[in-house]
C-alpha cells in the first residue's frame, strides 16, 4: 500500500503541467483557424470613413481643380486655366504674404513663450494650481469666444484704446482692426494667447523627464541658473522644441479663424488682410461661386504646406545630426 501511494503522488503533481502542454496544440490550432481577412475586418470602418472623408474629397478637389466647376453646374475640363489664373491674381499673392508673415510672427512666440512659462509654473508655490488653470483656460475656449473677447479688447472704442485715450498716451484711436498690418498682429497675439496653454503642458511633461542629477551636477560645478537653462534645460527641449515649431507652423500657415473673427469676415480692410484659406471660402461659396478656382488654390495651399513641413524636417535633422 506504502508504495504504490509514492509511486502516483508524482503523477497528480505533474498533471496540471501536462494539460497545459496538451492543451497548447489546440491553442495553436484555434489561432490558426482565424481568417486571414479579420484584420481587414477589424480595420474596415476606419478604413472606409479615410476614404470617405478624407481620400475622396482630396482627389475630388484635385480632379474640380481643372474644371471651371460651380456650385448646381457641372464643370468642364479647362486643363491648368484656373492655376494660371491663380498666378494672376494679386489677392492670391497677398493671401500668401499674410501667411507667411503668420508663420513668422506667431511661430516663434508659441515656441519660446510656453518653455519659459513652464519653468516657471513649474515650480511649487502657494497659488500655482490657478496660475496653470488661468494658463490653460484659453485652450478650451472656443476661437470664436476668444475673437470676440478680444475684438472687444481691441476695437476702436475698446479696453485699450479707453485706457490709452483716457490716459493722454493716445490723440485717435489705434486702428487695430481697421489696419492690414495691425489687424495681422492682433490675430497673431489672439493665436498666441490661446497655445501658450496647450504647449505649456507638452513642456511641463518634457520637463518632468530631465534628470535632476544634470542640475545637481552642474549647481556642483558652480553654474548660475541662466547658465544650468542653457547647457541643460535648453538641449533637453530641443527635440521637443522642434516639434512644436512644425506643428504651429502648419498651423499657422492654414490660420482662419482668427482673423475671420477680428475683421468680422471681411478679411480686414479691402480683404488685404485674408489668409489663403480665407480667400478659398470668398471664391468657393455662394451660388456663383469659382469651386474649380478655390480647388485650385486648395490644391496649391497643400503643396505649400507639404513643403513647409520637409522644410521643417529638414531643419530638425540636421540640427539633431
């Protein structure tokens, strides 16, 4: 009896380890009776919302591109008319002025700005919760919200010329949503102000990963805090820097809705103050509207951007390398 017990002990302990063995044949066996079109299945209503709102309007506006296309009237095929109309009108090279001026004068704030204003929220202070609130705030405010606020600000009868005026700095008002130039700058403090918030947060999450040990270090070395922001901070930002720059640059370049609002849809005075897409929406719409002309410059804007985005590219890799 003794020995017949130690000889199946061993057995029922080895038993679990043997039906998982047994059993991973069939596992095999079950993964290999998948079809191979259930990838495609699972990733068909993805698939087919890209080619419906994305791939067919993109080749739909290149096919209207060549046409002299309306809207309720078909078109017919005017071969490269509408891109050589393009080239002759002198609002399309204005519109495209006023976007690279955009990319110019808010780039470089919305990359700059947010660095600083995270090294400083960053730090722990009675207080700072609301200040990072206070920051960010403009980010979940609609555009439209945001352009009326400071359309009021800014008017001829607003906050700043009230106060400029009442304190005798000011004779007139300053137009700043009267002039091409100014009304161009008030867009681009208005697309400033509302991505200091969202880029602060990107950078308060870089700035969480920099190792404290590089600023120990240096603070051992004798490094001043300018000096620890150059040789530490600085270098581990720059990929992220860069990064934010393409982003608001595209942004920039495609801007709308800023000045749309602050010039209450006339694209300031004259129109001399449109973005490309502004002067698209003024051809496209409307009953006699040019859909073949706006294509065009729809399609010429992509170029410009894809353009802009190599260019960007370009530029991050080599300063990595």
């Amino acid at each position: 009896m003794t020995s017949s017990s130690t000889t199946v002990a061993p057995a029922t302990a080895d038993a679990p380890a043997i039906d998982r063995a047994a059993s991973r044949p069939q596992r095999r066996r079950g993964l290999r009776t998948h079809s191979p079109l259930s990838p495609w299945l699972l990733m068909a209503p993805a698939l087919l919302a890209a080619i419906v709102f994305v791939l067919f309007p993109f080749l739909n506006t290149i096919v209207l591109s060549f046409t002299d296309a309306q809207p309720l009237v078909g078109g017919s095929f005017t071969g490269l008319q509408n891109y050589r109309d393009l080239l002759a009108d002198p609002m399309f090279w204005v519109a495209l002025r006023n976007c690279l001026l955009y990319v110019v004068g808010a780039v470089p704030p919305l990359v700059v700005l947010p660095l600083l204003l995270a090294m400083l929220v960053r730090k722990a202070v009675p207080g700072i919760g609301a200040i990072r609130t206070a920051v960010y705030t403009p980010v979940i405010a609609s555009v439209v919200v945001t352009g009326l606020i400071w359309t009021w600000i800014l008017d001829s009868r607003g906050l700043v010329n009230s106060v400029m005026s009442s304190l005798g700095v000011i004779s007139s008002p300053i137009p700043f949503l009267t002039d091409e130039f100014l009304l161009l700058a008030s867009s681009m403090i208005v697309t400033v102000w509302q991505g200091l918030g969202y880029y602060m947060v990107v950078y308060l999450a870089v700035l969480a990963n920099v190792p404290t040990s590089l600023h120990e270090a240096a603070m051992m070395d004798g490094a001043s805090p300018v000096r620890r922001f150059f040789t530490v901070t600085l270098p581990a930002m720059r990929t992220t820097m860069l990064l934010i720059g393409v982003i608001s640059s595209l942004a920039a370049f495609r801007v709308f809705s800023e000045i749309f609002v602050l010039s209450g849809g006339t694209g300031g005075p004259g129109g001399r103050s449109s973005s490309l897409v502004m002067l698209i929406r003024e051809s496209g719409t409307g009953l006699s509207g040019r859909l073949g002309y706006s294509s065009a410059i729809s399609i010429v804007l992509f170029l410009l951007t894809v353009l802009l985005m190599i260019a960007n590219l370009r530029l991050s890799s080599r300063k990595e390398s």
